[in-house]
C-alpha cells in the first residue's frame, strides 16, 4: 500500500505540472477582453444597426428644408369652335412652413437617430454578457475535464491495487468490477464534456467572428476569479441608472413624446402660400402679373379641436415615459439587490468549500484509503469516500463558475463592466 500512497503523491505532483502547462499554453489563446471586443465590432448583428443610423441621419437633411415649390401652366376659355384665341397663364407658389416646425422635423430625426445608437449599446452589452456566459461555461467544463482526468488516474491506481489484492488473495472480484464501472462512467462522462465544450467554442465562433479552434482554452489569468469583497449598493444604482441602455431608451422615448408635442402646439402657427404668375390674354391682347397669398386657418373649430386632441396626447405620451421610467428603476434596484445578495452567498459558499468542506473530504478519502490499506476499512467506505472528493471537486468548480457568470449579469444590469480582465 506505500506504492499505492507513493502513486497518490505522484498524482498530485503530476495535476500540478499540469496546471503550470496550461498556463503557459494559456498564453496563447484569446483573452475574454479581446474575444468582447471582436464580438462588439465584428458580430453580423451591427451591420444592420449601422446602416439604420445612416439612414435617420440622411433623414435630417430631409427635414430641414421647405416644402418643395410648384409650378402651373394653364389653358383657359378655350372656344368651342375654336375660332377664338384661349388664355395662358403660369404660375409660381412655394408654400412657407414656420422655422420653428422645421427645427422641430429635425429634432425627431435626431432622437430616431440616438435611439439607434442606445440599440447598438444594448446589442453590444447582450453580446457580451453571452460572450462571457459562454467563456465561462468552457472554463467550468476544462475544470471538469481536467477533474476527470486526474480521476481516471486515481481510479486506474485504485484498480491496479485491488488487482494485486485479488492476486495475493485478499481482494474481491466484485471491487474490481465496481471501481471499472466508476472508470466507464468517467469516460462517458468525459465525452459528454468534450461535445458541450465544443459547442460553446461554436457558440464564441458565432458571436466574436473568430475562427477559434477546436482545441480552445480558456485564459485563466485573463479575468479576476473572485468579485469585490466590498459592493457599494449605491454606487452599483446610480451607475446602472447612468449607464443602462433600458434607462437611456425610456429618456429616448421622453425626447420624443416632447418633441412631438412641441410639432403638434406649432400647428397652431399658420403656414402661408406665396403665388405668383404671368397671364395672356389672347383676346385683347394684353399681359398681366399676378401676386396672392394663402395663409392656413388653424383657428377653425374642426383644426383647433383636433390640434389640442394631438397635444393632449403628445402630454399624456410623455407622463407615460416617465411613468415607465419611474417603475423601471423600481424593479431594477430590487433586481440588482437580489444580485448583490446572491453575490454574497456565493462567495460564502466558496469560502466554506475551500476552508471546511474541500479540506474535510480530501482529510476523509485519505483516512479511509489508509484504513482500507490497513484492512481496517470496507470497500464501501472507500467508495463512498472517493465520490464525494469528486462531488465536492465538481461542486467548487460549479460554484465559482456561477459566481462569475452573475458579476456578468450585474455588468450587463448597471451597463458598466467590473470584472477585471485582460
């Protein structure tokens, strides 16, 4: 049993050489920060966004400028025996529309415009918030495949141990069995691993326009594994009420209700219709000038009635706004309250597996593999023993995968990134 000890240790030396590999093959890899910033810039989902902004910023050159003008030519008293000379006229009329109205026009082209780049924040913050969900999610699944690996070394140890029991006539066939059974479900439970993992890579192929390869890592050292361990509520509200694309689009939506009740009031200020022609009359003959003037009568019942409907709407618009803005920060604080609680837990379950339990199960396994060695101890025990080291294994891995992809939902929720990364 002291070869069997000796195996353990050169075990865990050999995890540790492991771990020292893959930080130097780490290097070579695409950090978290460079795979979000290729997804905020490559990813197929901006282009259309871009082309949106294009075209309301055209819109203003639209908007800004006079109606277009009109020109007429006419034929009049034309005889019906056609034996008399007709009348010809041509006329000019441009139609003046207040200053004030144009601005106004502009003024929506311009909110349209901004609300198009809150879209592409909003897109952008999703993009990373699935970026990271997926990044961490491979992290968590090499810890598993990692886990799995150094397992089936433990186990093909275990195996080989009772093979020389069962040789010497101490042993069981049974235990053997059992303990190959643990080795087949680790490589089934290893294959399983490698297809989700290469779905996530497929999923980061996806969403950065990287042609990541298939044996992807991820940069262990490119993002901070652990949250503050102080959070500042206040701070982490005001900067979601700041930065929130939710909050920005409800304040887009605010400037727009404002604007279009400001173009509905200005449809109480008149347009006017200047017209001017030239006029023969064949006849006498003789030419004239003609000059008239139209001025629109929004004083008439029928259009005041109607205006004051457009403004009360236009009003009613805008208090809904900031009704939903109202209601918005609300529910989000409470939401990101629940996130800072659920922040704390599992930082308190990290702690807890790292300085009792992680300890206790690894203390446990060691005591029961001696008293097993010794002759002292069941199977059984040992068995039991063994699943819960890689129940606990699992279970820190799980946890602090978890833990990094809810500081990534708070980023998304306060619009602001505070996981440290590289």
């Amino acid at each position: 049993m002291k070869h069997f000890l000796a195996m353990l240790h050169f075990i865990l030396l050999s995890g540790t050489c492991l771990n020292a590999q893959q930080v130097s093959d780490s290097l070579k890899t695409f950090g978290l920060a460079r795979l979000i910033e290729s997804a905020a810039t490559t990813n197929s989902k901006l282009g259309p966004i871009e082309i949106q902004k294009k075209i309301e910023l055209v819109k203003r050159e639209q908007f800004n400028k006079q109606p277009m003008p009109m020109f007429e030519a006419m034929i009049d008293y034309v005889p019906l025996d056609f034996m008399e000379k007709p009348e010809y006229s041509a006329f000019y009329s441009q139609k003046l529309v207040a200053p004030g109205k144009l601005d106004a026009a502009e003024q929506i082209s311009s909110v349209n415009y901004a609300r198009q780049s809150i879209i592409k924040d909003q897109l952008r913050l999703e993009l990373e918030r699935q970026v990271k969900d997926n990044y961490f999610s491979i992290y968590y699944l090499e810890e598993l495949i990692r886990f799995n690996s150094e397992f089936q070394t433990i186990t093909r140890n275990i195996i080989s141990s009772l093979e020389l029991l069962y040789s010497s006539g101490m042993g069981s066939q049974n235990q053997i069995l059992r303990m190959n059974n643990e080795l087949q479900m680790l490589g089934l439970e290893l294959i399983e691993l490698e297809t989700v993992k290469q779905v996530k890579i497929n999923n980061l192929r996806t969403l950065t326009n990287v042609e990541l390869p298939n044996d992807f890592e991820v940069d262990k050292m490119s993002f901070v594994q652990y949250p503050l361990t102080v959070v500042d509520s206040t701070y982490l509200a005001q900067t979601m009420i700041d930065n929130n694309p939710e909050f920005k689009m409800i304040d887009n939506m605010v400037d727009a209700a404002r604007v279009e009740k400001n173009i509905a009031e200005l449809d109480n200020v008149p347009d006017i219709t200047l017209r001017g022609g030239f006029r023969y009359m064949a006849r006498e003959p003789m030419s004239y000038l003609n000059f008239g003037i139209g001025v629109d009568l929004p004083f008439l019942p029928w259009n005041k009635n109607r205006i004051n409907a457009m403004i009360e709407e236009k009003t009613a618009m805008e208090l809904q706004a900031n009704a939903i803005r109202s209601s918005a920060v609300q529910y989000m604080k409470s939401e990101l309250q629940s996130m800072i609680l659920m922040l704390s837990s599992s930082g308190r379950k990290l702690e807890y597996l790292d300085e009792i339990l992680i300890p206790q199960t690894e203390q446990t396994f060691s005591s029961v593999l001696a008293s097993y060695s010794a002759g002292s101890d069941e199977f059984m025990n040992l068995l039991d023993a063994y699943r819960k080291v890689r129940e606990t294994s699992q279970m820190r891995a799980k946890e602090e995968t978890e833990l990094l992809k809810q500081i990534g939902e708070l980023e998304f929720l306060i619009g602001k990134q505070i996981l440290t990364s590289k």
